[in-house]
C-alpha cells in the first residue's frame, strides 16, 4: 500500500526545495497525501480493514500537524501547497 518508488520520486523532485530535499514540511506532506489517497483507494474494496484505517488515521494526524507547523512559520508555503494538492477550497 506504499507508494511505489517513481511515484515517489516524482512527488519529492516536485515539492523539494533544493535537489537533495525530502525532509522539507512541503515534501512530507506531499508524500503522506499521496499515501492517504492510495489508502482511500484501498478501503472501497476493503472496507473492514481496521488496522490499516489505524495507520490512515495517523498519516491524516500527522499531515495536519505539519500543515499547522507550515501556517504558522511560512504562509506563503502553506498557501501554495494547498493549492497544489487542492486540500481546501
């Protein structure tokens, strides 16, 4: 259920700030909400697949924080992910 490592490449050169970046909150979030819709894709044909909910739960836990984290030290950033990963309106 893990994303497969050209799709994650693609995600990482797309967000990074500079060529060596995936630690970055941009890279982080981008990569966790491409395992979130992955996980969405997952639970329509498995839907009593509690254990893996657990780990989406956590995965949409922690995105949030770091989106948080991203508001409050560059807003900026944080506007132009949204956008990019069309999470709000």
């Amino acid at each position: 259920m893990s994303l497969d490592s050209n799709k994650k490449s693609e995600v990482i050169k797309k967000f990074s700030r500079s060529e060596l970046d995936t630690g970055s909150p941009e890279v982080q979030i981008a990569l966790l909400t491409e395992n979130i819709l992955a996980l969405q894709d997952h639970f329509e044909d498995h839907q009593k697949d509690h254990h893996s909910r657990q780990g989406l739960i956590r995965m949409v836990n922690k995105r949030r924080k770091l989106l948080d984290y991203l508001k409050k030290n560059d807003q900026t950033k944080y506007s132009s992910v949204l956008k990019e990963l069309n999470l709000r309106k």
